[in-house]
C-alpha cells in the first residue's frame, strides 16, 4: 500500500515529468555549448591529450553535488548529480552519513547511509541512489573518468554499506587501484575513481559542514518564534544521523577502493618538487576553502604590499627557511599531488567565488555550486574554461606549471603576488553587432543593451573588465567597439560577453552571455556566437534566439 500510495503522489505531483525536465535542460544546455564551441573555437585537428598523469589537468569540478538549491533548506537529489554528469562535470561530490531505518520487510530499524547536507534543514536521499544516478549518466557526455568525492562521516558498518553499494551499483565501472599503475585519464575512461579519507595514513577530512554551521548561526537575528520552530527543525533533520566516529580507522573494505587519498596539509613551508613513481596505489591530494587556499598560496595579503615583498625575497634567498614557505610551493606541490579548493562556508545561496587564483597556482579540483543561479559569472567562466579539448572536463596545465624547475616556479609565483609577471599576447575584442531579442522587456518594445567585456581565468593582472556604449531601444544593437587586454598567461585566459538591458528604475536585466578559452578562439575573422541564458536553455526571454558578431587578434609582446 505504501508503494502504491508513492507512486500515485508521484503521478499526481508529476515528479517524473519534472525530473525529466531537467535531465533534459541539461541536454539542451550541453547541445548549447556545442553549438558555441562550433561557431567560435578552432576544430580539434588531434585528440586532446590524456596520457598525462592525474595531477597534470584540471577538471570540471562541483560542490555539494546533491543539492538543487542553496546550502541550507535545499533538497538532495540523484537528479542534481545526473544534471551536472550530463553537463561534463568529471569530479561529483557525496556527504555520506549513518542513518537508522525502519523496514516493514524486516519489521524493525536496519543500518543505511544518506547523502545530506549535515548540520542544515537540507533533505535525505538514499546513498545507493546517489550512485545509481552516477552509474546512469557518468559517461553520457565523455568517457573521462568521473571522480567521487566522500565526505565520509559513517562508521564501520556505515563504510560496508558504501563498498558494498559502490562495487554492486558500478560494477566494471568501479576503478580498483593496483599497484604500480600510473594513472592517466586516457587509461581510465568509462570508469569511476573514488576520493576519501585515509585514516590509517592521515585523520583529515574536508571541513565543509563546520565553516557553514557557523555562519548559519549568524544568519541573521530571528524572533523568538522564529528560532525555536528552527530549533525544532533542526532536530527533527538530525534526529537519525549517527555522530562522526571519533578518530576511527577508514576499514579495509572501503580503503581498498580509494584511489584519491584526501590527507592533512596546513603549511607547505617543507615542499620539494618530487616525481610520480606509480609505486604506490593512490595518489595524495588536499582539501582547502577557497579563504585558506589564497593563505597558503600568499595571495591573501593584510598588512600591504612591501611586507609581502620582503617575505618574498625572504623565501627566496632562504629556501631551506622552516619559518616560511618558498614563493613556488603551492606549485610545486601540485606537480605530484592534487589540490581541491570549495566554496568558503559565507556561501550558503550556492553563490560562487572566482576559480582564477585556484587555476593560477595550479590547483586541479576547483568545485563550484553547479546549482542553477541567475547572472553567477564564476560558473560562466567555468563553462568557458573547460570548453578546451573538445569539452571532454580535463584540460592540460600549461607546461611551465608541469616542466619548470623549482627556481622558475618561485618566479612565477612572485610575480603572481606582486603582479609583475612579463606580458605574453595583448587581446583585442572587436564587439561588433548583437541581435536576436524579442518583446517582453517591461514598457519598451525592445531593450536597452550594452555589453561587458572581461577576463578571468588566470593572475590577478590578467583579469579586467570594459563596459561598451549602451544601444537604446533596439533588438540589433550594433557596438563597434575594440578593447585591448594584456595577457600574462594566456593559456588560463577565458573571455566573457555579457549582455544587459540598461533599466535605472527596476535594475538591470540580464540578456545572455557567452565564455570562451582564449586559446582555441578563431583569430582574425567576424565570428557569430550563439548566446546562452541564465535558464540554460537557448532561448531569449522572448522567445528567439540570440547571437553577437565578434572578432578576436593577438598582438604578440614586444
């Protein structure tokens, strides 16, 4: 009675319809991005090339895969993690916990693990769900290796059910390290890798939960009303979730299929660059926010620029210092190990932070909020970013990130501090024309559009913005405009084209955008670029279909 009860509420709710719904803006989004890469980008002539080791790319990387919504009352859903696969993203993240369940079949309460959001008002969803999602719609989009991170707080009997579960759900799908292999994403397609603590190496885990619990208490004030029926809440969502076990060793079932092993790094003051052997059968990596990371990569500074320079020489010409860290050691690290960099805990609308200095200092998992937010220029640059190498979400560091000396690796992170890196290529973006917009922009019958020209992706010196003339009344503004940018590391650069409707009164109305790596752009030609909106479909508010007329040069440096 109460399988049929579900699958009646389903039918009447038209919960199928809505996931599909999904499943397919996502299809029409990725069809999106297809047509953008065809119009603007060179055609691959080679295949991209895989045959590097794991740490050598960044990937398309999310954060608290399962929510739909933001990071406090939203639901977990295998659907949220089905979308993002079906968009690209190649590293999903699960936040695992025990949870007692009663059984009509076995008429009493048995052992599980759920995906949730721990500490919030966020829904339970089934773990082997979660995988089951993974297992169905990993490789719609590529067959590059799929990364799932755990953030595992189940115990032993919590940890079985998540083997069990991944090796049953997957099957060959499930990647199981062997000693001796030097894993590369060409060697692992059409499998999934899975990254996890290792407490019989290291007792770390990602510390997502304790930085978010502290900023939802101060939220903001709410009356005494308000509080105690949150409190109440807030206890009935974590009524069945057992208490992170203290300290205690990840079992051997579950240890034997990670291959990502998430350790503890609080300082790097102790880095040399080393080699990967493939004699171990894992490969090390940390977790950050992205606050922590800018403090161990010397990007954070707080008491000006001259004191940041003397630390700078400082570490140079004492590299075996133990009291600071050499200028080049995030770098260097990230040669042999792989670095995740995650929203700070602030974030709680799934708003997103700029991935350029994660990129820059050769940081690899840089996961954002993936969920749908209007106008997040982040994410846009994301998109843009991995539409490299045919959109497969593993792009190939640039080669003095892979290749250079520890010495060379100081310079380029001095420069990055200081923003003095040599100028490589000046970009120049010709916008031209715009058309496509239809009726439905308040009392004018068309809108009023002006375009933003920036630049993200790499050193803080690369990126910047130009804001174009506004073009009145008019659903095929035309600009004629150029706009120079000097590029320090090219390799990272992704350019950006939004499109707003001026309005003092109600604000300004997004249009539609398009990102694109400026590496593989077509050079010296009038391009015409299909836009995307914040809906991820495309289409207009008014229901056409929106382009820009562009054209990029380099001008090389002197």
């Amino acid at each position: 009675m109460a399988s049929l009860f579900k699958k009646s509420v389903a039918a009447v709710m038209g919960l199928k319809e809505k996931q599909e719904k999904k499943r397919l803006q996502a299809n029409a989004y990725e069809e999106a991005l297809k047509a953008v890469a065809e119009a603007a980008l060179n055609p691959g002539d080679e295949a991209p090339n895989l045959s590097l080791p794991l740490t050598s790319y960044y990937i398309n990387s999310s954060h608290n895969t399962y929510l739909n919504g933001d990071q406090l009352t939203s639901h977990s859903s295998p659907d949220s993690v089905a979308r993002v696969l079906r968009l690209g993203c190649r590293v999903v993240e699960l936040d695992c916990y025990d949870y007692k369940q009663y059984s009509m079949k076995q008429r009493g309460y048995h052992a599980s693990v759920i995906v949730t959001h721990g500490g919030t008002l966020c829904t339970k969803c089934k773990f082997k769900r979660m995988i089951a999602a993974i297992a169905e719609n990993a490789f719609f989009t590529t067959e590059c290796p799929v990364i799932v991170t755990l953030e595992n707080h189940c115990k032993a009997e919590g940890q079985k059910i998540i083997a069990d579960t991944l090796r049953g759900v997957l099957g060959d799908k499930l990647y199981i390290p062997k000693e001796g292999d030097l894993i590369t994403p060409e060697s692992l397609k059409g499998k999934v890798i899975i990254r996890d603590k290792r407490k019989d190496d290291d007792k770390d885990k990602d510390k997502d939960d304790e930085d978010e619990a502290k900023v939802a208490k101060k939220h903001k004030r709410r009356s005494k009303d308000e509080e105690e029926a949150l409190a109440e809440h807030l206890e009935a969502a974590k009524a069945n979730i057992e208490e992170e076990a203290p300290e205690e060793e990840v079992a051997t079932f579950l240890r034997d299929l990670i291959y990502v092993r998430n350790t503890k790094t609080k300082s790097l003051k102790d880095v040399t660059i080393t080699q990967l052997t493939g004699k171990e059968p894992f490969v090390t990596s940390s977790s950050w926010n992205e606050r922590k990371h800018k403090k161990l990569a010397g990007l954070k500074v707080k008491k000006g620029l001259k004191k940041e320079l003397s630390a700078i020489e400082h570490s140079l010409h004492s590299p075996g210092s133990s009291e600071e860290a050499r200028p080049g050691a995030m770098e260097a690290w990230t040669r042999s190990a792989l670095a995740r960099v995650y929203p700070a805990g602030h974030r709680i609308k799934s708003d997103n932070y700029d991935p350029s200095d994660a990129w820059a200092t050769g940081c690899q998992i840089v996961a954002l909020n993936m969920q749908v937010t209007p106008e997040d220029n982040p994410l846009y640059t994301n998109w843009g970013f991995f539409l490299r190498k045919g959109g497969c979400g593993y792009v190939p560091k640039p080669q003095f990130l892979r290749e250079s000396s520890f010495e060379e690796l100081d310079q380029y992170a001095s420069g990055l501090r200081t923003q003095s890196l040599p100028i490589k290529q000046t970009l120049k973006v010709n916008l031209k024309s715009a058309r496509g917009w239809t009726k439905g922009w308040g009392m004018e019958e068309a809108p009023d559009v002006y375009c933003v020209v920036s630049i993200a992706g790499g050193p803080k010196q690369d990126r910047g913005h130009r804001k174009s003339k506004t073009a009145n009344n008019t659903k095929s503004p035309t600009f004629n405009e150029t706009f120079s940018f000097p590029l320090a590391v090219p390799e990272l650069a992704v350019v950006t084209l939004e499109f707003w409707d001026d309005d003092t009164v109600s604000g300004d109305d997004y249009l539609g955008h398009v990102s694109l790596p400026v590496q593989e752009v077509k050079l010296a030609r009038d391009l015409t670029i299909p836009l995307l909106s914040e809906s991820l479909t495309l289409w207009t508010k008014g229901g056409g279909q929106a382009f820009v007329k562009v054209r990029f040069d380099f001008e090389e440096a002197s």
